[in-house]
C-alpha cells in the first residue's frame, strides 16, 4: 500500500541522510585541519575571474569550510522535515 511505501521512502531518506552527514564532517575536519596547516602559505587571491590581493590558501581552505557548514546545517534540517 502507498502507506507502506512513503514510510519505507522516509527511513530510506533518514538513512541516506545520516551517512551523508558521516561524509561532510569528514570533510570539514579535513578542511579545518588543511586551513590551520596552510594558514601562512601565501596564494593569489581572486575577484571576479581575475587575480586580486594575494591572500593565503588556509583563509580559501577555511571559506570551503564555512560552505560545506552552511549545507551541513541544511542537510540536518531536511533530516528532520524527512
């Protein structure tokens, strides 16, 4: 029945979920790991396509990191709405 269905669907997505949460907070300790370790080396920086000020590749490593925390939060509350 349809009623079986959507619930096997939900506990499908709940776990799917939960994995991917695995994943990402993976990546953000990598992430944050690699921004401290390359807090000083420096790289160039970027503006619309084209080289800017120089900056350090630990302050692009920790800009990924404050997006994949953005999608993390996002992903716990789709969770919750599943």
């Amino acid at each position: 029945s349809s009623d079986v269905l959507d619930t096997c669907f939900n506990v499908q997505l709940v776990r799917a979920t939960d994995l991917l949460l695995v994943g990402v907070d993976r990546v953000l300790a990598a992430l944050e790991k690699r921004a401290f370790e390359h807090k000083l080396t420096p790289t160039i920086g970027r503006s619309h396509g084209i080289h800017a000020e120089p900056t350090t590749f630990g302050v692009k490593l920790a800009g990924y990191h404050a997006e994949f925390q953005r999608a993390r939060t996002r992903l716990v509350l789709a969770r919750g709405e599943a």
